[in-house]
C-alpha cells in the first residue's frame, strides 16, 4: 500500500522523547514521553524500561505535564515533577509500585528535583518573594489563582529594572529562584540559599555539605551578560566564587571524589558568537584548566528543529575512575556523543551523522543510553556500550512512519564566493520524478548561532510533501564549523551570510536540473525572519516569501526586545545610542520601496524576543507602499510558536506558509 503525504496536523501524532534517566542498578530507565491528547494540548507522561528485556511500564497518567524524573541512589524512590496539582509542583512514587504522593505545596511551584548522594535529601529550586517562609508554603487552590490573576490584571505593572521581560516568562516581578532542601527523614524544608538574585542549583558534593550553583550575585547584575559559578557550604553559608566574574559559566559538576569541578563556559571573547569551552577546577590547588582548549568545535546541543519537547542531559557527566567526561557536541550538522580524558585528548562514543539530543551513564560498565533523533526517525533512545556498539530499545512512532511518505535529505556542499565552504542539505519532494521541473523552498535557521542538521524536520517535509524541493543550508554564523565561522556574521548582517544563502540557490540550480529556477520561494523565523526581510529587500529572484518571527528595524529592536539592548551591541558593534546610522543602513525596513517579492508575514502577539510590532512596521510600510503583502497575528504566541507553541497555532502557522506558496509558485 504507497503512503500517504505528511499534514501540517501529523506533527500532533508524534510521541516525543527525552529525559533518560537510568536506574542506580543500571537495570532500568526512566523517560519522559510527550504527545498531544483530544484536547490539543501537549502532555507528557513517564515511563520505564527494563534493559535486558525492553519491556515498557507507564508510570503517570493523565493530561498534565510530568517530567524530570530523578532515581534515588538506592533505586526504591522516584522524585519528579508534575503540574496535576495546577503549578509545577515534586512529587515521589515508589519504584516498585504504588500512587504518588505530593511532596511540595509552594505557593509558586517547585521544579528541578535532584536527590543527594546518600539519599537523605531532595534538593530543588521555588521562586520565592523576600519574606517568604519555606516552612508555610500552601498552593492556590484554581479559584484563588485566579482571583489573584484577576486582581493582578487590574493594577499598573511598576518596572524599575533593566530586565522587566522575558520571551519564556513574560513579564518579571520581585521573585527570584532559590536553592531548597528537603529532608527526607524528617519532612522539613530548608532555604539554602537568599537574597535578591537567582541562583541555579548545578549539584551537591558527595560528602553532602557544599551545593554548586551558577548566578551572577554582582550588584549590577540587572546590567551584565555574565553568569559564574559558585560553591555554598551548607552548614555556614558561607559563597566561594569559582570563575572569574568575566564570562559565563554553568553546568557545574562535582567529580565522584569531589576534589575536581567540570563546568562549562566561556569569557566571551566573540560575545554571544564565542564557543563553549570545558574547565576543570581543582578544590585541594583552586587552579582551573581550559580541557577544551585545542578544540573548535560547539560543546552542547546547536541543532535547530521543530520535532523536540522536553529537556535531556547533555553533560559534562565524570566517569566513575574520574578521568574521563561525557558530553555532547555539535559539528558539521550532527550531534555527538564525546568523551575526553583529563589532557583534553577528545574521542567519538557516538557519530552516525544523527542527533543525539541526551544521554544517560551507567558507571559501572561504562555503557548509555542515548536518544537520538534522524532525519526520517523522530526519536529513539538506544543501548550503547562499552566497546561503543548499539542496539535499539525503542520503536517510537512506528505506526506513524510506516503511513506516512519521508523522504532522506541529501547532504551538498559548495564554495562560497570568498571560497570559504558552506554546508547544507535539500530535499526532493515526495513523488518526485525525473525529466520533471519542481518549486523551490530556501529555508533560514534562527540564531544566528545554531545549525541546521541531521534531525527530522516536520516542516521540511511538509513542504517536500507539498511538492516543493527543500534547500536549507548553514551560512556563517552557524554553528558547527569552528569558532572563525560561527563569528563571521557578527558586524556584517547581510553581507556574507546573505550572499552564502543565495550562492546556495546558485549551487543548486546549477547542480539539478530538476528546479524551476522561476518558482524560488524563501522562508525563515527570527533571525531568518529577518533574512527573508533582507533577501526581498535586495533582489527580486524568488517570487514568494514568507518571514517568521521577524527583525525589520534593529533601532526599535533595542527597546523593545527582551535582549536588544545587549544583543545590538553584541552582533552589530554599536547600540541605538552609539551608531543609529549603522543599525538603520542593516535594517530590513530601510529598503522597503525595494521589495517586489509577495510577502506574507506571521507573528505571535507575545513575542518578546522578535517583538510583534517589528511585523507591524515592516506590514505597515509595504501596505502604504502598495506592495503585495499579508499580516497574520497569532495571539497568545510567543516566539516559541514553530517549536513548542500551542498545537492548533502551530498547524494554523504551517498551514498559512503551505497556501501562500501554492499562491505564487
């Protein structure tokens, strides 16, 4: 029987994976799976899968959302996270049966639960007013929440902060995220950490009397991009600032002994474009060593996708000898999994040219459980041992790729005019025939410092699905390729960056014969919202567009966005106060009477990152202009909307990209 196209309403039908989190007797593993119910809405449950057998339990049930499950150390107890209660709030349940029983009633929620070493605390993170008492902390029941939201709604919101707003929150009040503990012998709470700063808890040292955290507790806090890490001891409270007060450091680990600290970083020597670097530091010599210091190439998890929900580890975890660390890196459009040794020597547990998005390490035979996402395969978590060799433990969405037509990107590279070499991938429509002429897609990734890679892409097949051929590629800027690449965009937004995209199209139509070269389209969201702003803006090629979460006037950028006051200075060199001239001369909205291309532009209302009247100005000036040009407003969206937005948004998105294309090309 041939399979069907994929819909813009398939990406509903996914499971989702993340969190492995194997048991203590490396038996088991737990996970969270997220899918979206009746109602439309995302929900995630966990489950359990034994190793020997793969047999799989469900373990929470329901429309909530239940996640970052956490083993005890002696495996009897889960802690987790669960909003059932109406806020995110920790609850534990036996591993051997049985209900879960509530363990945190703040007013506020409690998130990110993590157990000490000898199992007698449960240490986690509440956002807590000044004067709070962890000791009487009772949650709103659905009525009283919401006659505080309504009686919230009604009065002026007073900001006295640089920081008032933030795309994944809104907007900020005087709350601030403290470190707490719970004993779970005595059933008491206990604040470890005050004041008028956040503090990320990163772990406890094997003794139990010092807690790592990550925070910035400098008084101009509110004005600095700088993040550090920090010890507490428990008993005096007494805070050792580790690093340097220059950079941004976090992911902080204790090493089995607790004589060593991994942690990540780095001292921003390219802004935001700079690699992140691995240190270790010492306890008994205090001195830090750069481990990273000979690599080029992105620690963590750069891949842009529309196909991932939930958090998952992605390191730096410490070997049991204490001479190796695992961690995740990103390079030429894949993740992988690392491992290096104490003289930086760095080795490849895991590279099939996929996305590994986390993993899980059993110390005592050195082996993981990895999930892993591939460009037909939305995810997957695999056994990978000792001597590095695989074996599938789950066939996620089976079902789902067995009906429905996906077809393989293939992998291009080409020169760009400068003769530096760019790497991407395109896609040919599903059915393709030869001796047949196909539309065009170029597709632009966010960031700019992230990649396109080896990971499914709902949205790309969607549009191969629709017909059209897919070119997406990694211009400068992108990460992936070494520290000079993913720093060649700063200080010249539309200039080499654009002309890598459209040396791209050139590659292309000059390599396949199967592209109508007069039916190029071009998409992309925030920075490539952007990008589609600048393309239509200086060449009239492609004959439809569609900008996403877009930048058309970096002047208002800086005062409307929750991060243009520093993201300016960082990309551009100079901020609305320093060097208007410059930032108008880059600004999409200067070259308006240019555009011939029909535009359609979608924006969310609550987007606070690409703010919606950057949508608003470049819609008003091409409709004054008479140009051919649609504005559509999603409300309640932020500027997560592709990737984690309200479901029946993100189908209405597609939608409206899909029809505006078979419009025009």
């Amino acid at each position: 029987m041939a399979k069907r196209a994929i819909t813009a309403e398939d990406f509903m039908k996914l499971e989702i994976l993340s969190d492995p989190q194997l048991s203590p007797d490396g038996s088991t593993y737990a996970y969270v799976s997220t899918t979206v119910n009746d109602k439309k809405e995302y929900e995630s449950n966990l489950l359990v899968q034994k190793l020997d057998n793969h047999s799989t339990k469900q373990w929470t049930f329901g429309h909530d959302k239940n996640g970052s499950p956490r083993f005890s150390p002696d495996g009897s107890t889960i802690v987790f996270q669960s909003n059932r209660s109406g806020v995110p709030q920790l609850w534990i349940l036996p591993t051997d049966g049985g209900e879960a029983k509530q363990l945190t009633t703040f007013k506020y929620g409690a998130v990110n639960p993590f157990w000490s070493k000898d199992g007698k605390f449960i240490i986690f993170t509440a956002s807590l007013e000044q004067d709070d008492d962890v000791t009487n902390q009772n949650e709103l029941s659905k009525e009283e929440r919401q006659k505080e939201h309504d009686e919230k709604s009604k009065q002026p919101l007073i900001v006295k902060n640089l920081r008032y707003k933030s795309d994944a929150q809104g907007f900020l009040d005087n709350k601030k995220s403290q470190i707490i503990l719970y004993d779970i012998e005595k059933e008491t709470f206990t604040q470890v950490t005050r004041g008028n700063h956040h503090h990320a808890y990163q772990d406890i040292s094997p003794d139990g009397t010092t807690i790592l955290f990550a925070g910035n507790l400098s008084e101009d806090a509110d004005y600095e991009i700088k993040n550090d890490v920090y010890t507490l001891n428990i008993a005096t409270k007494e805070i050792t600032k580790l690093t340097d007060g220059e950079g941004t450091y976090y992911t902080a680990r204790f090493s089995p002994s607790g004589t060593k600290i991994a942690f990540l970083g780095n001292k921003q020597q390219f802004a935001n474009a700079t690699l992140t670097e691995l240190y270790i530091y010492d306890s008994e010599t205090k001195e830090t060593i750069c481990l990273s210091e000979n690599w080029d190439f992105q620690l963590g998890d750069l891949i842009a996708g529309d196909s991932r929900l939930g958090s998952s580890e992605t390191g730096p975890i410490w070997s049991k000898d204490e001479n190796r660390l695992f961690f995740i890196g990103s390079d030429h459009g894949a993740t992988n999994l690392y491992e290096a040794n104490l003289q930086g020597e760095l080795t490849e547990r895991y590279n099939v040219d996929s996305h590994v998005f986390g993993f899980s390490y059993n110390p005592a035979n050195d082996s993981f459980v990895i999930g892993v996402s591939k460009t037909t395969d939305p995810c997957n978590f695999y056994l990978l041992d000792a001597d590095s060799q695989e074996k599938q433990l789950t066939d996620t969405n089976k079902a789902f790729l067995e009906e429905v037509a996906i077809n393989k990107p293939e992998s291009i590279s080409f020169k760009a005019k400068d003769g530096w070499d760019v790497h991407g991938w395109l896609l040919r429509p599903i059915g393709f025939e030869e001796g047949k002429k196909y539309p065009l897609v170029l597709e632009v990734h966010g960031g700019p410092h992230t990649m396109y890679g080896q990971t499914f892409f709902h949205e790309m097949q969607l549009l191969a699905a629709k017909g059209y051929v897919v070119l997406y590629t990694n211009p400068r800027g992108s990460h992936g390729y070494g520290q000079s690449f993913v720093d060649a965009c700063r200080h010249d937004y539309g200039g080499s960056d654009y002309t890598d995209l459209m040396t791209a199209v050139d590659y292309a139509l000059e390599t396949y014969d199967f592209i109508d070269e007069n039916r190029l389209g071009v998409t992309g969201g925030s920075y490539g919202g952007f990008m589609t702003n600048w393309i239509v803006g200086h060449t009239n090629r492609f004959k439809a567009a569609v900008t996403q979460r877009s930048i058309s006037n970096w002047l208002s950028f800086y005062g409307v966005s929750d991060i243009g006051y520093f993201f300016n200075k960082m990309q551009h060199g100079s901020n609305l106060l320093e060097d208007p001239e410059a930032l108008w001369d880059i600004s999409p909205l200067k070259y308006a009477d240019q555009v011939e291309t029909p535009l359609l532009i979608l924006h969310g209302e609550l987007d606070y990152r690409c703010p919606i009247e950057q949508g608003e100005q470049f819609y008003v000036a091409l409709k004054h202009l008479k140009k051919e040009v649609e504005f559509v407003r999603f409300p309640g969206a932020n500027h997560e909307l592709s990737r984690s937005g309200k479901p029946e948004m993100r189908v209405e998105r597609l939608n409206h990209i899909c029809r505006w294309f078979e419009s025009y090309l």
